[in-house]
C-alpha cells in the first residue's frame, strides 16, 4: 500500500508545475525564490495534515486549495514590503480584491495559461543547455533536485547551482507571451529547447543510453503548446510527430548490453504501431494548419515517417527522403541536414557522389571541430569498399570527439559494410 509521504512525492510531480507557474505569476518573476517557498509551504502543510487525517477525497483540489491559501497568506504578509507582478499589484494589495483576484488566478484556465507562460520564459532564457534542462526539468516537469540530478547522472551540488544560475536569469525575463512580431521565432526557440531535451533522454551518452523519462516530458510539454491553437503551429504538431515517431522505435535502439542499435539492425517487430498512428495524427493535422508554415520539424517527421513506414531497411523509399533532406537543407542550410542528405544519397545508390560532397563540408567552418565529417565518411568508404581509407577515417573520427556508445557503433558499422 502506498504511503502518504510516496502519494505526496507522486502529488507534486503532477501539481507542481502548475502551482509554480501560477505563483510565479503572482509574485513577478522577480519574487521567484518566494514563489517557490511557497508551493514547498503548501506540500509541507499536505503531508502534516494528511498524516493525521488521512487522505482527502480529492487531493489535487485540496492542494490547490491549499497553495491558494498559503499564497494569501504570504501576500498580507508581504504586501507592504513587497512588489507582486505589475499588472496585479493593485489587486493584491487591497483586502477587498485580493481573495477575488486569487479566486481568479487559480481557476483552471488561468493555471492553464500561466503554464504556457513559463514554458515560454523557461525556453527562452539566454542559457547554455547545460543549465536551462535542469531547470526545466524542476520547474516545468516538476521533478525533485533528486530525481534531476539522478536523471542527468550529476552530484545534486552541480544541479544546484546550474539551476541557481537559471533562477538568475529567469527573475530578468518578463512573465509573459512574446510580442505579436517575435511569437514565431520565440516559439521556434521553444520548439528547439524541448526537442534538445526529448533528444537528451533518446540519443546515447556513455552513461545512459536511453532515458525514455526525458522523452515523456517533452512530449507533455509540446501537448501543452497545443492545447492553445493561438500558439501551436505546424511546426508544433511536426516536432510532436517526430517525437512520437523516434519514441516508437525506443524498444528497439538499445541492445540486452545497453549499446545503440543501428535502424538497419533494428528488430522491426519490436517498434510501436500505436505511436506510429499519433504521430501521422499530427502530419494530417499539420497540413491543415494555417499557422505558420512548415519547416525543420514538419520536415524531420516527414523523412521519420519513411523510416517507419518501410517494412524492412531494404525497402526504404530513399529517393522520396533524399528529396525531403534538399528541402531542409533548402530552408535551413544547416550543415547537420546536408550531411544526412548524403548519406541518404548513398544509400540511393550514389556512394561517390556523396563522398565527394562530405569531403568538401570537411571545411565547413561549422563542422571543422565535429567528428561527424570523418564518421560519415569512414561509413561511405566502407559502402565503396575502400577499407584501409575508411579504417583510417574512423579511428580519426574517434580522436576528435563522439561518446564510447558511437565509437562503438562506428567500427561495428564500417566492418560491417566492408564484409558486406
């Protein structure tokens, strides 16, 4: 049987966020230690009460009761200290609105709102990844600076102060959606910050190789980007649709041993219809949504969706991918896509040709310190046959960077192509 202080643990991984957002919102970002005193006040309280008396009927409500009135008390305490959010100062600091305006502020579409707000100030923050994931991992997923720390494998001290470092920032920000003229390219911002941490938890690092945890949260907070159709674009449903087609292939990416499993490797019984199925939902519904236009992640879940549709590696439709990387290259020009768009041209049956294009982005300035050039190459050169030249361009490859997971992954791959 579950334990209450278990039950509360399970609470605030739920109710949390919410509860933050909306005290955040209160008290200005500026109040934001305050902000999160208090949602502590309120869980400490639960786990008091309902020790004594047991569980309440319904919990979520009584929770959010009960913030509300710790908020209320922290306000008549405070109000003449200190300065709550602008636009609600004046409320607050009259008796006869301030239990209206809390009223109001904790109803479920205000908690709503607020949420989306924070997902916007969390990702467009100015911070480096190391610092803004486990901020959002706290704050917006509501997981402890425990769960954080076990999750990202770091001492907890590290994650204290990363997420010290984000509070910083964050009391700079304003509480609030962009500007009409910036909504596009903040939500982009957004969309690339919750990808970053979907990709955290699916792609290997030496230390864990799969983290679905990661990979659900993500996927929570981009539903909550389209549970406002004013936000969410097509964009949105496109990067919701490569997640879920990435996740559906999950099982089947790490080997008994924890190493990566190459896609033609890959037990294909093993990937998962049901998110398939999500995933070509959020296609459909993104070519009728007039909200902004397609880009890298409508694109991205497009070429996802010829991967797992093709019943066997051999059978995949790489001319039609080849065709979709142009178009990201196209709008992107990221190096990153025209690297993939010659490997898809190789396995379409132009191996020199892309050869010869990979060896010229060897002088792109934006890959000249990334190992991925040589790895590819290593990869085409055992395609063409060219053993000792491909041998040569992986061990180079590994020098210059990747994990032990891809070094791995790299020599099994080359020998592989070169026997076959």
């Amino acid at each position: 049987m579950q334990s209450v202080e278990e039950f509360v643990e399970q609470l605030y991984k739920q109710q949390s966020a919410k509860l933050l957002a909306v005290l955040t919102r209160l008290f200005g970002v500026h109040n934001f230690s305050l902000a999160e005193d208090t949602l502590q006040e309120a869980f400490a309280k639960a786990l008091s009460v309902w020790r004594q008396q047991g569980l309440p009927n319904k919990p979520e409500a009584w929770i959010i009761n009960c913030a509300k009135n710790t908020a209320l008390d922290v306000i008549r305490r405070h109000k003449t200290t200190l300065k709550f959010a602008d636009d609600l100062q004046y409320f607050l600091a009259s008796e006869w609105s301030l239990s209206n305006t809390l009223e109001q502020q904790f109803s479920a579409p205000k908690i709503k709102d607020d949420q989306l707000r924070m997902i916007f100030v969390c990702c467009n923050m100015p911070l480096k990844l190391s610092s803004c994931i486990p901020f959002i991992l706290k704050n917006l997923c509501g997981l402890s600076i425990k769960a954080v720390s076990r999750a990202l494998v770091l001492p907890e001290a590290v994650i204290k102060k990363r997420l010290q470092r984000a509070k910083a920032q964050l009391q700079l920000q304003t509480f609030g959606f962009p500007e009409p003229q910036q909504h596009n390219q903040v939500l982009d911002k957004v969309h690339n910050v919750l990808y970053l941490l979907f990709n955290e938890g699916f792609h290997s690092s030496d230390s864990q190789p799969l983290n679905l945890m990661f990979c659900h949260e993500a996927i929570g907070l981009v539903k909550l980007l389209l549970d406002d159709p004013d936000i969410a674009n097509q964009e949105t449903l496109g990067l919701l649709s490569l997640m879920y087609f990435h996740l559906g292939r999950a099982e089947s990416r790490v080997d008994s041993d924890g190493f990566n499993v190459p896609i033609d490797l890959q037990d294909r019984t093993q990937w998962q219809a049901a998110d398939f199925a999500r995933a070509r939902e959020c296609i459909a519904l993104a070519k009728i949504n007039n909200n902004g236009s397609a880009g890298r992640f409508f694109l991205e879940s497009l070429i996802a969706q010829e991967h797992c549709r093709a019943l066997t590696f051999d059978q995949t439709n790489w001319p039609i991918i080849v065709e979709l990387y142009r178009h990201l290259v196209f709008i992107t020009q990221s190096p990153v896509a025209k690297l993939n768009l010659y490997i898809a041209l190789a396995y379409s049956g132009e191996v020199e040709d892309a050869i010869f294009q990979v060896e010229q982005l060897l002088v792109d300035k934006k890959l000249q310190k990334s190992h991925m050039p040589l790895a590819i190459l290593a990869h085409l050169n055992a395609m063409a046959g060219r053993s000792k030249l491909a041998l040569t361009q992986a061990e180079q490859s590994m020098k210059l960077g990747g994990t032990s997971h891809e070094h791995r992954l790299l020599m099994q791959q080359v020998k592989r192509q070169l026997k076959g």
